[in-house]
C-alpha cells in the first residue's frame, strides 16, 4: 500500500489543474502496477489509499454526493482537489517610536529587513552622538558588522529616497585616487591631468625637463579614461593642494564626455573648476589629423559637449563632432612638448592669458644643463 500512496501522491501533485480527474489517475497507476487489472481488490486498495491521503491532506476528496461514483462498491471519488497552500502570516512589526533623524525612513519602511536596519542605526546613533565622519566601509563594519553592507543598502529605496543618508550616518565614499607626479616649480601649485597614459608620460618628462626656477608648482595627473568623473573627488589628497586644475583629453565624443562630466563632479564637489587646457587642444586642432570617431554613435548636437571649451574653439570643436571626426590627444607627443616647452606652460594657463598671448622666457632643462630659453 505504501508504493501505491507514493504513486497516486506523486500523479496528483503533477497535475497542472487544481482538480484532478480519477479516470485518469486510474489509468496511470494500472500502467504503472499492471497487477491492478482484473484484481477483485484494487477498487478497495485504491479507495483506501485515497482516503488516507486525504487524511494526511495530500489530496481533497469531494464533499456532495455528486463528486462520487457509487455504482460499485466501495465508491470512489470521480475527482480528487490538490490542498490549497496556506499563504504564510505576515509579520506586523511592533509599532515603536523611533528617533527623529528616523521618522521619516520609519514612515516608509514596511519589511522586517527594513525595520531590523533601522533598529541598528537607531542603536548606533544613541551610543554614537556626534561621530567623527570615517570612510563608508568602517561605519558598515560598526554598525552591521560587515564591511559591505551599506554599500548594498544605499541601492534599496530607505536611501535612494533620501530618507536614509550617508550624513546622517557620518560616513563618506572614499575616491578611487588618480595616478599623479608632483613637480617642484614656482608659484600656486596646479593640476594637469590627461586622459590616457601616454599623454600622461610624455608630460611628466616635459614638465621634469623645464627649468625648476621657472616652471610651475605643478601635478601631472592620469585620469585613467571614463575614470576621471568619478576619481577628481580625490584631489583634496593631492599634497599640496592644487589651486587651479586643467585637462587635456582626445578630441572625440568620448574624451568630450569624459572632460564635462568631470568638470561637473568638481562643481558638485566644491573643488576649484575644472578647465580645458587650451594651449594643448589648439595645438591638437592646428595640427592633428582627424580621423573617424568611432566612439560617435549618433551625437547631433554636440552644443552640451563643447560647453566647457572656450569660444575660440568651441566651434571647430563642435564641427568635428558633426563629422563624426577625432584627434587623439597622442598626436600631442613627447617630441612635440620637447620642441616646443612653452606649449606645457601655456597649457596650464586660464583661457584668458592664452588669448592674451602673454609670453616670457622659459629655460628649458635637458640632462642637468640649462639650455637656449624658449619663449612664453
């Protein structure tokens, strides 16, 4: 009998109905035991199965006389239900007062999930009143004992709601630091940064070949590509601190992308403006031959793009785009910068000097020796 329970148990959680037909279940299970065909027992066995089953509530029998087959005895059921599946109690959490700076996140949230991470905070900040603000990591490793967790937390809608905050908290993302040289020079000390690795190289060495008397204070930066937007948040760390910060990029839609959304993580982030290193893009349009920009995928209008170049060449920059046209900044060598050591200097000059043309001396360094000055 055991074989025969497991049988039919197995037939009628199978079906895809919520009712399941006995003629058919009969058929299944003499195919499955032939020795049920012709058995003066088995409308026995199986109405007994049937009704410990229904027992044990793996099955529903009918309840009106009209769902049984009482020709033969003992009657069997012309159908057997599946049980419904009881849907589990939700859990109602215990209304509680929570404190202020919660309110408005314990307004909103519902889940027991929800409410056990407000629990934790609520902790944190009763045991923790004015905490020193630490890298985000720290504060999910003290609070929830995982160093990760908030990073997954600021994706559910307690934060993307603003009801929950990092402030609120005392914490911050810690910036993915940018590759940077410092070179000794005179004056405020700026930030030139370029957008790909070589350009980088080829202006450290430029930079590190002027005379030290003259040169400026100045950082060279890498911005390690689409990196750059997310990664100008740490030049606070730059020591010294950058007064003024410049950038050279490619000439395409990308290098553009790159150079404007930087520009406004700056902004956002009270730094000093980010600006176009004129000198070297005019050099880059004077002599970089254009080629197909690949990275164009169907910009029309190129106005947001050249925003952040100024007037001057804003519109040469912008027919560029239109033609679906770039100048890798590559084009600007260590060649070129060697030839020309003024062209460094007015790179890192605001665009207004650069349309003045204000030009001065510049002795240029080459293996330890002062060399013929150049002119600014």
């Amino acid at each position: 009998m055991t074989d025969l329970n497991e049988l039919i148990a197995a037939y009628v959680a199978g079906q895809p109905t919520s009712r399941v037909r006995v003629d058919g279940l009969l058929r299944h299970v003499t195919a499955a035991d032939p020795t049920l065909v012709g058995d003066p027992t088995a409308r026995a066995r199986l109405a007994t199965v049937l009704t410990h089953l229904a027992e044990a509530g793996a099955v529903v029998l009918p309840k009106a006389r009209s769902g049984w087959d009482d020709r033969t005895k003992p009657p069997l059921p012309l159908w057997v239900g599946k049980p419904t599946k009881t849907r589990p109690t939700r859990v109602t959490p215990t209304p509680r007062v929570w404190p202020q700076p919660l309110e408005a996140a314990a307004a909103i949230a519902t889940r027991p999930d929800e409410h056990q991470l407000l629990d934790k905070i609520a902790k944190w900040l009763q045991n923790n009143p004015g905490a020193e603000p630490v890298p985000l990591e720290e504060r999910s490793l003290e609070i929830f004992d995982d160093e990760k967790a908030l990073g997954v937390e600021m994706t559910k809608r307690l934060f993307t709601t603003g009801t929950l905050t990092l402030e609120l908290l005392a914490c911050y993302p810690t910036p993915i630091p940018f590759p940077s040289q410092h070179i000794h020079g005179t004056g405020p000390t700026k930030l030139l940064v370029a957008e790909n690795n070589a350009t980088f190289h080829s202006l450290l060495q430029a930079a590190r070949q002027l005379d030290p008397d003259v040169r400026p204070d100045l950082h060279i930066g890498w911005g390690c590509g689409n990196q750059f937007p997310t990664s100008i948040t740490a030049v606070p760390l730059l020591d010294p601190a950058p007064t003024a910060l410049y950038y050279v990029g490619d000439l395409d839609v990308a290098g553009l992308r790159i150079a404007v959304n930087a520009a406004a993580t700056a902004n956002a982030h009270r730094l000093p403006p980010l600006q176009p290193a004129v000198a070297l893009y005019d050099w880059l349009l004077a002599h970089g031959a254009p080629r197909l920009d690949k990275s164009n995928i169907g910009v029309t209008d190129p106005s947001p793009l050249v925003a952040w170049i100024p007037e001057k060449l804003r519109e040469t920059i912008a027919d560029l785009v239109r033609k679906r046209q770039r100048i890798p900044q590559e084009a600007l060598g260590l060649r070129v910068l060697r030839d020309n050591p003024d062209l460094l200097l007015r790179g890192v000059e605001a665009a207004d000097d650069v349309r003045a043309g204000r030009h001065l001396p510049v002795p240029i360094v080459v293996d330890g020796a002062q060399s013929a000055t150049a002119h600014r």
